[in-house]
C-alpha cells in the first residue's frame, strides 16, 4: 500500500516547501501498523489490498463528473458564506464576553466531534452503495475508506472536504441572515449561539481533512504534527483503532476527544441493538460486502 506522501530515507530533510519531512523510525512503524491492522485476520492471507484491489477500484470509480461539479460548487458557497460569516461576528465582537465565546467554541467543537461520530457511524454501518443518490454520492467513499485507507491521501481538498462544507451552507447562511435582519439588541442576545454555529461550522468543514491527516505518515508540517499529537485535532495512533476489522470504534474523527466517553457507555453497540430492533437490519452488513475478498 502506498504511503501518503512519498517518503525519504532522510530522517530529518525539509523539502522545498519548508515541510518537515517526519520520516523517523516510529512513523514507519505505525505505518506498518496500520497496514498490518488494516489487513486483519479475517481477511485472507496474500489478496491485494490497498489501491489494487478490485473492490476498491470499482468504488473509486463512481465518483463522476457531475459529483466534482456539484463538490466545487458547494465548497465555494461555503467558504463565501463562512468569511461573511467571520468578518460579521467580528463587527459584533464584545471583548467583555470571551470566556462565553470560548465556552461557546468549545461546545461547537464538541457538537461537531460528535456528529462526525453519527455521520460516520451511520455510513459505515447502514445502508448499501445502491441506494438511490446518497449510496454512491454518501456511502460509497467510506466504503473505499476501509478497504483502502491511503486513498483519502491520494484525493485533492474538494474530493476530500466539500461534502463536509456543503452540508454547512444552511446552517452558516441562516446566522448570516440573522445578522443582516436582527436589530443590534437581538444580535447581542443570539451572539454566542452564532459563535457556536461558527466553530461547530469549521470544524465540520475541516473533519474530513483532520481525518486525512491521521492517515498522512511523511511531509506533513510540524504545526499540524504537534497538533496531533497534543490532541487538538484527531491523532493517528487513536484513528488507527478505528481501521482494525470490523472497524466498529472510535467514530468521532474531528478530534476524537468524545470517542473515549462514548466507548466507555457503549454507545454505538446500544445504538445498533435499537435500530436492528426496529427495522431488523444487520449492522455493517453491506461494509463487509465489500471488504470481503473473492
Ligand atoms: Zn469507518
Ligand atoms: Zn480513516
């Protein structure tokens, strides 16, 4: 399986761009690791995995023009909207509230975690790349995810992020609304929610991204290295647990903070035993489809 970014054997080059190239030892481990996890007991020994696998070819291969066009033109929208949007929570600015507008960026980040969490679960674990609109467009990258985790790395920012910043467009354009029609009284009063919906926007936006560079072992930038590795944004050694068969832990891939609590309560597996209760559907039934090696 191919690394993310081509790696050097030099432990401590910095490339043109100024990247840091962390090609040490441990991280040529991990990646090992990964791969290793990644192709679990019951997959059997000596199939391809990766990018040639024929499974994952045939699901790379529905993603088509109409969904590139549909994918540049919501990232644009939202990246318009969200700088609107930042330029009028700044014109509102209030420096006498910042331990509620932290307080308020905490939970938008909390809040976005979490329905990473759900979107993520929900994906893997429920319905089929044949269902009508969102089984090729939603569905299928996270069924190329598992059986070929590199593949985010090989995937631009719009092929990685605008579903992510697509689904933020009502929710960002609703706040703007708000402040171009409430009077400065009302603004006052709603502020700290919009400041919510702003952080919870970003970080939605920037999962997909966090999330690839979990997977990215070589050239990526120091700044992005150390958050990682203090937690702020989701750490490799923590996404990998979610890669090992039948890939059923650690949804959240935001910053992974709320995967902790909500493996400890059994979360995810209550929620299961529901919802097979009700409708009689087989958890990750149509994932293991496709992970399965002919
Ligand atoms: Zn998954
Ligand atoms: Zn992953």
């Amino acid at each position: 399986m191919a690394p993310c970014n081509k790696a050097t054997n030099d432990a401590s080059t910095k490339d043109q761009n100024g990247v840091n190239n962390t090609t040490d030892m441990a991280d040529s481990k991990n990646k090992s690791l990964e791969d290793a996890k990644t192709s679990n007991s019951k997959r059997q020994p000596g199939k391809k995995w990766g990018s040639g696998n024929a499974n994952a070819q045939q699901l790379a291969g529905l993603y088509s023009k109409e969904k590139r066009a549909q994918e540049i033109i919501g990232l644009s929208v939202c990246v318009l909207l969200i700088a609107v949007d930042f330029f009028l929570l700044v014109r509102y600015f209030d420096s006498s509230r910042t331990i509620y507008i932290i307080l308020s960026a905490l939970a938008g980040i909390c809040t976005a975690d979490f329905a990473s969490g759900i979107v993520h679960w929900g994906a893997d674990t429920w319905g089929t790349v044949d269902f009508p609109i969102i089984g090729p467009a939603l569905l299928r990258p996270f069924r190329e995810h598992h059986i070929d985790p590199t593949s985010i790395c090989r995937h631009d920012f719009i092929e990685t992020n605008a579903d992510c910043f697509t689904i933020c467009i009502p929710f960002i354009g609703y706040s703007i609304f708000k402040f171009c029609t409430y009077s400065p009284e009302q603004i006052a009063l709603t502020y700290n929610f919009e400041m919510y919906v702003f952080f919870l926007a970003c970080f939605v936006t920037m999962t997909n991204e966090f999330h690839k560079w979990s997977h990215t072992y070589f050239g990526l930038p120091k700044w992005i290295s150390l958050l990682q590795d203090y937690h702020v944004i989701l750490p490799r050694i923590h996404h990998r647990y979610h890669h090992v068969s039948p890939h059923e832990v650690n949804y959240c891939i935001t910053t992974g903070w709320l995967n902790p609590p909500l493996e400890a309560i059994n979360f995810w597996r209550k929620a299961e035993h529901v919802i097979t209760k009700l409708t009689g559907a087989i958890p990750r039934s149509d994932d293991m489809k496709w992970s399965k090696v002919e």
